[in-house]
C-alpha cells in the first residue's frame, strides 16, 4: 500500500487519514494541518520523508508565472527543501490544468455564464492563470492585491495593471506598505475593508480561497457565485447560509473525503514513480479522461443562474419629460416655447440609468436583473436627426450597459426604429444587441387573439381559422410584416397597407410560397376596406400622423396598435366605444418585479423588454432580433422560450389603462346594438364571449401560427 501524506499550513481540524484505490493501486491518504506554525511543517516534512511514497504541500504560496514575468517564492522552496528523498509538490503542475479547465467546463455547462460579468479576485497574482481565461469572456475584471497586500485604498482594474503591478512598475509600487500599515494610520485598514465589502457587493462573481470569505457575511455574498478549491459538505452549507448561489470548485472530488490538488498530484506521482514534475501533459490527459474527472459546479440552495440585461428608453413625448424629475417643476409654469427648447436640449444629454430591475424569476430557477437606460430625445427629435447621432448615444448607452455588466442589450421604441433597425449599432456595440421586434410580433397577435376570444363576435371554422377579416396597416414594416405572415395562416382573408407598392407584391408572394392558398389582399391606404374588418393591426412608423378613420371602422372590431408613438390617438378612441382598441401585447414578467414606473401596471412589461429578458433568462446572449425583416421563425422561438421562462399575456390595456370584464362586455353590447341598428335586426350574436378565467396562454391565432 501506497502512503500520501499533505502537509499544509492549514487548519488541523480538517485533518484526515483515509484509504482508498487510485488508479489501481491501494493508498493510505494523510492529511496533517499546522495552523501556520513553518517550524512544526518543517518538522513533520522531514519526520514523513522517507516514510511516504510522496508528499504534498499545502496553503502555501505557489511560484507564479505573470505576463513575462517568473516569481519564485523563497518561503516555498524553503519547505520544499526538507524533503530529500520522496517526491514533493504543492499541486502548481496540476492547479493550473484544473483551474482553466474549470473556467471553461463551467462556461459550457452554463451557457455564456461569464459573458460580461463582473468579477474580483481576491489576489490576481495567485489567480493570474483563471483571470487570463476569464478575460476571454469579460472584460470586467477587478484585482483586490493592492488593497490586501500593500494596504493601498484602490483595486487593479486590467490584466496589464496586474502584471505592471507584479513587475513593480505600476504606480501603486511607489507606496509604502510599512508606511501605510502603521497605527499613526490605521484608519485606512477600516477604510481599505469597507471598499472591499463594497467591491464584493458589485461584483457578480469572487475568486478566493475559503478561508478569504469567512469573514464576510450575507451582505457581501449574497447571490454571488464563487470560484475556490476543496469545497467539502460543510463548507457548502455554510456559503448556502451565506446566500451564494453557485460555487464552482476547482478541485474534483475523486473520493468521499474532499482532498486539495497538492494530494492528487501527490498520489499520481507515487502511482506512477515519478519525481516532481516529471509527469507530462499526456500523463494528465490520460489520467483525466481515465478517471472522468471533472470541476465541481455547485448550487448550495439549488440551481440559481442570475442573468443581467439593459434596455434603452426614451421619453415618448414632452408629455414624458414633464412627468420626470426634476423637469416636472419647470413643465408647471413654462411656456411651449421653453418646453419645445427643453425638448431639443434633452436630446444631446447623455444616457442615464432610469430604474434598477430585479425579482425576474424563472420557473426553470433562471434569474435576470437589470437596467433600464434612458437616452433624452423624443421621437421628433430622433427623426429631425441624422441615424449617426442616434447611433452615438446607443453605443454610450451600451459602453455603459457593459460597464454595469449587463451581458445584452435591447433597444426600445424609436431607437430600434432609426436607420438600419439596429444593425450598425449591433455591429459597433461591446456586447450583443436585439430591438425585441420578434416578441412585439408575437405579443401583439397574442393579445388580439385574446382580446377577439374574449369579446366573442367572431367564429372559428373548421381549418381552426379565424371566420373574418384582418388588415395589417404598415405590412411591409419589420413588425407589420411578421405580422402579416402570421395572419395569413390564421385569418380567412388578409389585407395588407402599406404605401409601398412594389414591397406589397414582394411580401404577398412570399407570404404566398409559404402559405398555399392564403387569400391576400393590397391596398395603399386603409380607408378603402375598414368597414369590414374584424381585426386591424397597425404598425407604423408615422410618427403621430393619422393612419386610418376611426370612424369607418366596423363595430366590435378588435385593434392591435404597437406603434410607438400610438398610430391611434386617445381623441379617435374616445369616438368609438363599440371599438376594442388596445395597445399592443404587454407582457407579464415572472416573478416578484421591481422597477420604476414605465406607464405600465406593475410587473406588466413591453414585448420588446420581454424578449430582452427571455434572451437573458435563457443565457442566449446574441444579436437575435435586427433589421426590418424579422424571421417568423425567430417569432415562434421567443414565443415558446417566453412560456418556458413563465410570460403571460397580461391584461389587456388601452389608452386609458386596463380593460376589466365590464370594459370589454360594454364593448361588446354597443358592437351588437350597433350592428343590429345598421342591419335591422335584434342585437343578438351567436357567440359568446369568453370569460376571464386563470388559465394558460393560448397560442397567438392557434397553435400553428407562432
């Protein structure tokens, strides 16, 4: 039988002697601690050699390899020299492995899990290996050696400051850490304490040893995921009790008791007869791959994965700019005219973070929190300008969504209008973009399918279509045209608006390839056909100018407006009581949702936010929706990863806020009465409408269609 002994400057109560078979082979493994005591470890390295087969070293410090830099740690060698005759290591050779290793397993098993997030490392110089794999993914990276080493109030925040820092050339060097630690100045070690606990509170993930994180609570550790070594059971619950939602251990467990590298690399040395470093990276492949050994990822509370995304607002109005402080008080008693200039000012301010957004909960246990960034210019002052001077302040929006470590981006109402709808700002932007136009699509057929269901004047035949009439005004738009395509596979007869000619033929031969046997019809404008239709949706990009009379439209019948600025005003609303408008399909969020105020019931979101969210709950960070032609395929996926993450339809809502059962029945009477008036006949409908009840979200127009 083969005997490892670990010497470590550890604690002993975490001592263990246990046997066990390593490849193949019987082993009696030995793990005595010291309490830092490197006169006792001395004592016992030169007591265990010769009498084990090998030795491992542990908690000391590792000779580092920085950028170009080789450091050998003299206290190391100095241990590492009372052992003459068996093979002795401290684990480095296979560390190394394991460490980069597990950055990448995790990043596999957790799609996209370190894109863009924020992490610090207790001490970069011993962690230098991860960090540089780490900033293949992330950039926002913080390094805390200047603060615990030198007791320097200020962190490193780069590779290259790291390795400046561990060549002695970067600024911090010219301190003095006697200097600074000295009781004529002890406050700063207060000082230096209180922005760690706020760095560790920022970040999204912390590298360090265990016996770093004792000392800190749930304040700093909450919803944190952490990178360490040798996680044992009690160790786990411990970081559980400290709200940490994701360990991610380094070490494999290969046995019951939870050993450090230093006694795995130990235990391959003696199997194999070698001497320390002489086991080649084929003997780790082999060894590995033999084994199935792998990095431990683990979730002391059960599986948590929080996501962050940013969104970009922007006042629809100067309506908007007067409700927001502290320009509220200005819009009081300023005349139009300042009001007007107000407007234009606010157009070149800066973006700004507007509200925090947290409590967005999975079914599936994902998690997503994030920002909600505003840029200043009102859809007149985004049109009265060139697309690059919108593009500017969505590329600062986005430097500053990265910075904040958001891992993607949507763009909301006229900022995924502007020029290419988002490709350029995609193409320049530091992380992934999407304008959210597949889930308005989706969103807004879902809610007029709803909204007709639940006023019930229309039938369903037999196909499992809709027995009437919809109008998409603005068809051959990015969302008017998924729009399109959708209804046709759900309606019996579509018309199709839009001013462009040509663009009207192209997308009825399409919509025809990919629909046999749709029955589609043209026009320029929406006036002519109004008077017969069941349902209209209108997605334009008119910017307040008047896309249909109201008063043509026939009673009962249902309209979708996901324009933004509104196609439909409140003053045509207000004209038509026996007309459902509503405005577009809002989306419920799952979860306990906090946020500011965005003109919407509480956790009620816009279909483009949603989409924003549903991409960051599924860890599906890309640039999924861009441009003005919108795959319908796309629609259907964030429709079916929406109900898997928990999105519902939510209420529907018009001009004047939520629709209740009474609104939509008074729609319906007046629809019937004013059918009944128009034809002669009693106010009776064969149908009935459909009751509100608590139930699953229907697919938008039946199930074939999205």
């Amino acid at each position: 039988m083969k005997t490892v002994v670990s010497i470590s400057l550890g604690p002993e109560n975490l001592d263990f002697d246990f046997k066990t078979t390593f490849l193949g082979q019987p082993f009696r493994v030995i793990r005595i601690g010291t309490n830092k005591d490197i006169d006792k470890a001395k004592a016992l390295l030169k007591e265990w050699d010769g009498k084990a087969d090998a030795i491992g070293l542990g908690m000391v410090r590792e000779h580092q390899r920085i950028g170009a830099y080789q450091f050998s740690q003299a206290s190391t060698n100095d241990l590492l020299s009372c052992v003459q005759n068996v093979p002795v290591t401290t684990g480095a050779n296979l560390r190394e492995i394991l460490h980069d290793w597990a950055v990448r397993h995790t990043q596999q098993e957790v799609p996209n899990f370190f894109n863009n997030s924020k992490i610090l490392f207790m001490s970069g110089m011993a962690n230098y290996r991860t960090a540089r794999v780490l900033s293949e993914y992330t950039e926002n990276l913080t390094f805390a050696d200047p603060v615990l080493q030198l007791g320097i109030p200020k962190f490193l925040t780069s590779l290259h400051a790291l390795e400046l820092y561990a060549a002695g050339t970067h600024h911090f060097m010219r301190w003095s850490a006697p200097h600074v630690l000295t009781p004529s100045v002890a406050p700063v070690k207060e000082w230096n304490h209180f922005i760690l606990r706020k760095a560790m509170q920022k970040a999204d993930i912390i590298a360090a040893r265990y016996d770093e994180l004792e000392k800190f609570s749930m304040e700093e550790l909450g919803g944190k995921t952490v990178l360490t070594a040798t996680v044992t059971e009690e160790r786990l619950r411990e970081l559980g009790d400290k709200g940490v939602n994701m360990v991610v251990d380094y070490t494999p467990q290969l046995f019951d008791t939870v050993v450090g590298v230093n006694i795995i690399e130990a235990m391959i040395l003696a199997a194999l007869g070698k001497k320390a470093g002489g086991i080649t990276d084929d003997d780790y492949l082999e060894i590995i791959t033999s084994l199935g050994i792998e990095p431990r990822i683990l979730y002391p509370t059960g599986f948590r994965r929080v996501s962050r995304f940013a969104f970009v607002i922007h006042p629809l109005s100067q309506k908007y700019l007067a409700n927001a402080k502290p320009l509220d008080a200005v819009a009081k008693v300023a005349p139009p005219v300042v009001m007007n200039t107000l407007e234009k000012v606010m157009a070149y301010s800066p973006p700004f973070v507007y509200s925090r957004v947290t409590g967005i909960k999975s079914p599936t246990g994902a998690e997503a929190e994030g920002w909600l960034i505003t840029v200043g210019g009102t859809p007149k002052e985004i049109m009265a300008h060139s697309p690059e001077f919108t593009y500017r302040r969505l590329l600062a929006a986005a430097k500053m969504a990265k910075r904040l470590g958001a891992q993607i981006m949507g763009l909301g109402a006229f900022t995924k209008v502007v020029g290419d709808a988002g490709i350029t700002v995609a193409k320049r932007a530091p992380l992934p973009i999407t304008t959210g136009n597949s889930y308005s699509a989706s969103g807004a057929l879902w809610a007029a399918h709803d909204a007709i269901e639940r006023l019930g004047l229309v039938g369903i035949g037999k196909s499992g279509k809709m027995e009437g009439k919809a109008m998409v005004v603005g068809a051959t738009g990015a969302i008017g045209s998924v729009c399109a395509r959708l209804l046709a596979k759900a309606v019996d007869e579509l018309y199709m608006v839009a001013p462009e000619t040509a663009k009207l033929l192209a997308l009825k031969e399409d919509i025809e390839r990919e629909t046999p046997g749709a029955v589609i019809h043209l026009s320029s404008y929406a006036d002519r056909d109004l008077e017969k239709m069941d349902m209209i949706v209108t997605a334009t990009s008119g910017a307040g100018k008047k896309i249909l009379d109201i008063m043509k439209v026939k009673p009962g019948c249902v309209i979708t407006d996901v324009a933004r600025p509104l196609d439909i005003p409140a003053s045509d609303v207000a004209k038509r009581p026996d007309v459902l408008v509503i405005e577009s399909g809002e989306i419920l969020l799952p979860g306990e949702v906090r946020m500011k105020n965005i003109g919407l019931p509480p956790h009620v979101a816009y279909a483009c936010l949603a989409e924003t969210i549903v991409l960051a709950l599924e860890g599906r960070f890309e640039n999924f929706t861009l441009g003005r032609n919108i795959e319908w395929e796309k629609v259907r996926e964030i429709y079916k990863l929406g109900l898997k993450h928990g999105m519902k339809l939510a209420s529907i809502s018009g001009v004047n806020g939520v629709y209740s059962d009474e609104d939509l029945l008074n729609v319906r009477k007046l629809a019937l009465a004013a059918r009944a008036k128009a034809s002669g006949a009693p106010a009776v409908s064969k149908s009935k409408p459909a009751k509100r009840a608590a139930r699953k979200p229907k697919a938008v127009a039946a199930q074939p269609t999205v």
